[in-house]
C-alpha cells in the first residue's frame, strides 16, 4: 500500500507538468495519518515545467489530509479524489483549484478499457463508413 | 394539494406549504435543502395543539417570506383572538421570526409548539425512496436541538435555536407563552445546516467560502446586481415584467462554486440546484449582454472538472466537460456517479463556444488564455473519444447501465431521440445538434488560436475540419424526401428522421446550407412544430408525439431562445421576432417567470399556456431565456471593438431601449421601435 504511494510521488518529477494546466502553479501537502503518525509529502508546483516532491513539513497552499489507506484508493484509480472529499474521507484547507489540478494525476481504475473499441465492435457499420470517407477524401 | 411556497439563496432553498410548514414526505422535495441534502423534513407549527391556517403569504424578495395564520379552519377565524406571523429568510442559514399575537383585552396563555426532524434525504433518495443507511440522531442541548447524521465519515447536522425559552425535546420545541392584552409574544428560531469536514468544522469556514448573509446584505447586493445589468425601456408591461423577473430570479440562484470562491448559477429548483455543464454554459451565453460576471466562475468550475482519465461509471474520458457535480451523500459514497458525471455529449463543444462568445463581448483575452489548455483538451475530445465510431461525428453511448443517462443530449429522458414511426433507436447515437455545436466549436476555436494562442496552423487546421464536417453534415442528415435535417444518425448510420426542435439549434450554429435555412424556418414556424406559443420540441405528425411529453411535444423556452437566435444568424428576422413575441406572451401568464416547459396543445385550443406538471421554477435557461430573446430582437452583435445594433421587433411592440449595455466598449445604449402591425418586417430580411 505505501509502496504505491510512495511509487507515486517518486514517479511526479517525471512525469512532469504535461497533464497540468500551464496557470496551475502553488504547492500541495498531502498529510497521511495513521493512528501513531503522519507522513507529509510536500509537492511544488511553482516552477514552469517542473515538479518537485519532497517529504517537508511546509505551509502549503492547499492540504489534503487522509490516511495511507485512501489516499492508496487515489493513486491506484478505485476511487476520485473528489467523491472521497465529498464523503470526507479525506479534507482540504485551502485553494480547492490545487487538488482539482491535481486529480490529473490519478490514473484510471483498473482495466478500463477504450469506450470506442468496444462501440466500433457493436457498431460495423463505422468501417465501411471509414472507407467510404477516404475514398471521398483520397 | 396545497399551495408551495419557495425562499432561497443559491443552492440552499426551503419549500414549504402556504401556512409555512413543512410535512414529511419521503418523495416530495419540500423542507429545508442545502448541498443536495434535506437538512428539515418536518417543520410544523400548532398553538393550542391546532395547526394554523394561512390568511395571506408575502413573498417579500426570493429569499425573505411572510405568512399571515390563525388558528384553526376558516369558519373560525372570522373572529380570531389570537393571530401567528411567521417572517422568515434564508441566507446561508434559516431564520424564522415567530409572533403570537393577542387580539384581546385579557392577557392569554397558550402552548406554542413547533415539531422537528430531519430525514437528511439525499436529493436522489426523494426521486428514488429508499431507506437511510444510518440513524438519524436528536440530541436535546441547552436552549437548541442538534440532528445528527453520521454515515462513516460523512457528517451532516442540523441545529435549530430559539431565543425565547423553550422545552426541547427530540421532536422539536414547546413555548408555554403569556401574552398580555392587545399584545404579542416573539422568538427567533435560526436552523443552521452544518456540512461537517476537517476537525468537525463546516467545509465553508476551512476553505473560506463565504455563507451566512443578512437580509440586508441579500438586499444590498440584489441592488447591485440589478444596477449592474442594462436598464430597459420598454411599451410592454410584459417585458418589462419578464425581464425583472429574469434578473431577479438569476440572482436568486447564484451560489459560491467551491472550486472558484465565486459565484456561479445552480440549474433550477428543487431538482437541479447545482453545476450542470450544459444548463450553465447555456445560461451564460443567455445572460452575457447582461450579465458577464456570471461566466469567468462558470469557465473555471467546468475547467477544473474537466475529465482526465476513462471511468465507466461516470461516463468520463479525457477532455470531456462534465454533466452534472453533486455534493450529497449519494455521489460521495459513489451509489450515484456524480462526483461529478460526465454523461453529456455536447457540454464539451459548448464549452468552447461560451470561452469565444465571452470573448467577443467583453475582451477578456486573460480569461481565454488562462484555459487554452483546457479548450485545446475539448477541442481533441471531439475528434477522438466524442468520435465513438470514427465516422467524424460526435456519437454517445452510456458505459453505466445502472444510473447513467441513455441520452447524452439537452433532450436527456429515454424516448427523446426516437424515429418519426414512434421507434427508439439502438446505441451509438449522433443527434444533429451536436454536430451543429462540434462545427462551432471548431470554428470559434479556429478564431482564439490565431487571435490568442499563436497558433495559426492550429487555427487552419481547425476550419478546414469544420468546412469538411458541413459538407459530410448537409449529406449525411439531410432528408431528402421531407426536406429537413434528421433529429439523430443511428448505430448503422441511418437516419431517424423524427422533425424536431432540433434543426433551429442548427442555425444557430451555423452548419446548415445557406439555401436550405429557408426551407429549416419555414418547418419551424409551421403547425407542425410552433404551438403558437413557442416551437414544440417535437412534430405533432411524429408517433411519439404527446403535448405533455416531456422532451416529445412540450415547448421549451430555453430552445426557443436558441432557435430564435438561430434564425436570427441566417436574416430570417420576421420569423425570429415571431417566436420571441409567443415567448414573451407566454411568460406574461407566469407573472414573467418562465417554467421550464409548458405543454405543446395549439395556442387556440387552450388560449393559455399550460405549465408542465413538475417543472422546475425558477429554473436558469428559462430565465435566462428573456434575456437572449431581448438581445435577438435588438440584433445585438459584437464586432471587433463595437456592437452592431439592427433591431427587428415583432409587430406592435412599440419603443424599446436597452441602456448601458456592459462591454468591450464600455457602456452603450441600444433602440429599437417596432413598424405598425399591418406593414411588419418583410420575410427572410434583415428587418
């Protein structure tokens, strides 16, 4: 469970800003508490083009506070952020646009597959169409 | 059935019968709601152990009420000794002033009594009933009583005080009062609704959202408000009244959007007082003659809500604009998808178009550059996951059979899109106005990359792929043999061939041949379609037809707006004027507020316009729907730094200013008197 969020954070530098809004700039503290401790990861999202995560204990612009346990649900796509806000599962103090940004993120939940495959599968007469357009185009 | 009385303030509203109480009813939507729960389900007045009886209701302002009882049945009260005034608000929270008057010259003693209890219904559960997955606690305090509902994490309250002594109880409160002669007896009762977050404070006050407001501070900015907006000058009383209404009613329902700290328009009461994608976008394209301020809070919501990834349940793909966001506890447990839903096929077209349409009215170039990422994401949208089948249109289909919307149009209920015998098409579907918006989109996004973006190849790619869709378009739906567009493609690309409503929200967007629009207007005013009152959303000659069905033969003012504006876009100016005069004549029977639908029956069958059963009212694109009719009739159109002003007025209206209309150029005046009835506006021109 803490490897995945770990692998999370670790992955963010990486991944970099691509998924984020150019405008989107502040820093995030996400605080994992267990009943004997909290974790913090810090994350800035100040700089264009860069991402940095750290573990301080800053004031940040917006806090997400919840525990190891949901915020796994977050990082692994069972769950979005927001319907874990909405059943307060986890709280936000602060800018509510940072977490909103955030949430692109969070990867889809597992074994989704791509809605136009399965549509074209249903739906044959889409390729002949396609064939008709490039002959039209070509 | 009793009389329903509404007061509200964004998205908290109370609805309640005309003596001020509220009965609990599991599948009716009366009591106290704010964020989508019902926070008072009983809230019951008696004196004596006797419910009162309403001689007058006030509805001072949208948020402020007053009701006039005395005890008993109306043969009693011919004499009454004693009277009960109840003046009540809301603004943010729910205060009622409570006075007992006695009208006699001996002092009295009577038990006051107000039961109370919460069901902490989520909206969802009132259109679906279904048994609370936890209790609802009373927890009897010094001088207050606190319902509590706790669900796991999930923690709504409901505290109710009185400042006069009271007995507190479980079910509510009991004054034993004594009211000297020719005098009266008062408590204030304050009921505050508590959505419970980090370390038990309400969510508001940990992101610093704004809430409990006076009514004079209500008041204060309901002035401002209505000083901010054009004044109008007008010879109709009807207009005038409807376009007070529109403003006031539009006020009535802003709310803080939690994701912007700015205020925002919730749909409409009691069913839809929240962010949908497409009730907002429509209603700020409405409103933006009058209105502006409205739109940066409504971009940024749906901006930030933008979907980001694949999700079934919610209908989400990356790029899409969302449907539709609740806040109660059937979205957070995830028992209903919206959080937020995103089953809407053309909220993400829509959104582009408000992005370049407030643009071009107030020059706010830093708005259209902050979201260029977001428009860029929903312009791709289109081309690849809004384009299920790879046909080069935009097709839906539900990937949640449990609670998702089969049809992912404005025409949202399950038989809307059906074929001209009655037929309901299998899944994908493409309905044509969704076409028409896709068009627009591309061509107004074309507009904001080269003007803004930098990005002129962008820019070319864009209009190159609209020109090719309105081509593929005018084949594709056209019915040859009835001359008119289809209301949808099916899943083998054939055509349901229902006339509907449809084809004016194609003018509108302007993917309709220039020598077929004369052909489309003449459907549209045609017995078939226009009720005399309005366009029906569907022709009486389809099977499906019924002028009480909801999306199948009722008039919808909100379409008629757009199918007026429509027609306006291709000249036809009589035709246009036409419909917004039935509007305006409809709304005068409403005391100028729209309702949502009213039935499609022939305006001579029926001489008035007959309401649709559950309506939503107010509701935001009705009311909005003036506003856009007034901007059609006026021929208002921003171009470069100016508005080009070339009113077309329906016969027989007379003078009409609009003053101090608010844009890139400032503040601007614009006139318009209408010819006399007998030589109107010559068909098809420019009036």
């Amino acid at each position: 469970m803490s490897d995945d969020i770990e692998a999370f954070f670790v992955a963010l530098p990486a991944r970099g800003r691509a998924l984020l809004p150019p405008r989107v700039r502040g820093t995030l503290r996400v605080d994992l508490v267990t009943h004997d401790s909290t974790r913090h990861w810090y994350v800035d999202l100040r700089a264009p083009g860069r991402v940095l995560v750290n573990r301080d204990v800053r004031a940040a612009d917006a806090v997400l506070t919840t525990t190891p346990a949901v915020f796994a649900r977050l990082v692994r796509g069972e769950s979005p952020a927001t319907a874990v806000l909405l059943r307060n599962e986890a709280t936000l103090v602060g800018d509510a646009r940072l977490i909103l940004a955030f949430r692109r993120y969070f990867p889809q939940p597992h074994g989704t597959g791509d809605p136009r495959e399965g549509a074209q599968r249903r739906a044959p007469h889409g390729q002949a169409w396609r064939e008709r357009l490039r002959a039209r185009t070509g | 059935m009793r009389k329903s009385i509404n007061i509200l303030d964004g998205n908290t509203f109370l609805v309640c019968d005309d003596r001020g109480d509220v009965d609990p009813s599991p599948s009716v939507p009366t009591g106290l709601f704010s964020y989508d729960t019902r926070f008072l389900s009983t809230w019951r007045l008696s004196v004596n152990g006797e419910r009162l009886h309403a001689l007058s209701v006030d509805d001072i302002r949208y948020f402020e009420s007053r009701f006039f009882l005395v005890p008993g049945e109306p043969t009693h009260y011919v004499d009454a000794t004693v009277s009960v005034i109840r003046d009540r608000s809301i603004g943010g929270s729910f205060t009622e002033n409570l006075a007992v008057l006695n009208h006699t010259d001996e002092e009295t003693t009577l038990t006051v009594r107000v039961d109370m209890a919460s069901d902490f219904a989520d909206i969802f559960e009132i259109k679906n009933p279904q048994g609370k997955k936890a209790p609802v606690q009373a927890i009897v305090e010094e001088g207050q009583l606190r319902l509590r509902y706790r669900r796991d994490s999930f923690h709504r309250e409901t505290v109710i005080s009185s400042s006069a002594p009271a007995r507190v109880d479980p079910e509510g409160m009991t004054f034993e009062v004594r009211v000297p002669p020719q005098s009266e007896w008062q408590t204030r009762l304050h009921v505050r609704t508590l959505v419970l977050g980090a370390h038990e404070r309400d969510f508001r006050d940990s992101l610093e959202l704004r809430q409990a407001r006076s009514p004079a501070e209500l008041d204060e900015q309901l002035r401002q408000w209505t000083a901010a907006a054009p004044r109008l000058k007008c010879d109709s009383p009807s207009i005038t009244t409807a376009y007070r209404r529109s403003l006031v009613d539009l006020a009535a329902l802003r709310y803080t959007s939690i994701t912007m700290a700015e205020e925002l328009v919730a749909a409409g009461l009691p069913w839809f007082m929240t962010v949908f994608g497409r009730d907002s976008i429509f209603t700020c394209l409405q409103a933006l003659p009058f209105t502006p301020q409205l739109v940066p809070a409504t971009l940024g919501t749906l901006a930030y809500g933008q979907g980001s990834r694949l999700d079934d349940f919610r209908d989400e793909e990356p790029g899409k604009i969302l449907h539709e966001l609740r806040y109660g506890e059937s979205a957070g447990f995830e028992e209903q998808p919206h959080s937020p839903y995103y089953g809407a096929a053309d909220t993400t077209p829509l959104f582009v178009i408000l992005l370049d349409e407030y643009e071009r009215w107030t020059g706010d170039s830093a708005v259209v550059r902050a979201y260029e990422f977001e428009a860029r994401a929903a312009l791709d949208w289109i081309d690849n996951y809004g384009d299920l089948l790879g046909t080069g249109y935009i097709w839906y289909e539900t990937r949640n059979r449990d609670n998702g919307l089969v049809n992912h149009c404005w025409k949202d209920s399950p038989d809307s899109i059906c074929y001209r015998d009655g037929r309901l098409p299998p899944f994908p579907r493409a309905t044509c106005e969704q076409q028409g918006y896709a068009y627009d989109a591309k061509i107004r996004g074309a507009r904001l990359a080269r003007l803004f973006w930098n990005d002129p190849a962008y820019a070319d790619r864009l209009e190159r792929e609209a020109a090719d869709l309105k081509a593929r378009f005018n084949e594709d739906f056209w019915i040859a043999d009835g001359e008119y567009y289809a209301l949808a493609l099916d899943a083998e690309g054939g055509q349901v061939d229902a006339l509907s409503s449809n084809i004016g929200h194609l003018l509108w967007s302007g993917i309709v041949e220039e020598s077929r629009a004369g052909r489309i207007a003449e459907l549209l005013l045609s017995d078939r379609l226009f009720s005399g009152w309005g366009v029906r959303t569907l022709a009486t000659d389809c099977a499906r037809y019924n002028p009480l069905g909801y999306h199948v033969g009722t008039v919808w003012p909100f379409d008629n707006s757009i199918i007026a504006w429509g027609l306006w876009r291709y000249g036809y100016r009589r035709e246009a004027a036409t419909i917004c005069q039935a509007v305006f004549d409809a709304a005068d029977y409403f005391q100028g507020r729209l309702p949502e639908a009213f039935a499609g029956y022939p305006r001579a069958r029926t001489t008035y316009p007959v309401e649709y059963p559950t309506a939503c009212s107010p509701q935001a694109w009705s009311a909005g729907t003036p506003l856009l009719l007034l901007r059609v009739i006026l021929g208002l159109q921003p171009h470069d730094e100016h508005l080009i002003i070339d009113p077309a007025l329906p016969p027989g209206l007379g003078r009409l200013e609009l003053l101090d209309i608010p844009g890139r150029w400032g503040r601007i005046d614009a006139l318009g008197r209408s010819r006399t009835a007998t030589d109107g506006i010559p068909p098809g021109s420019g009036g």
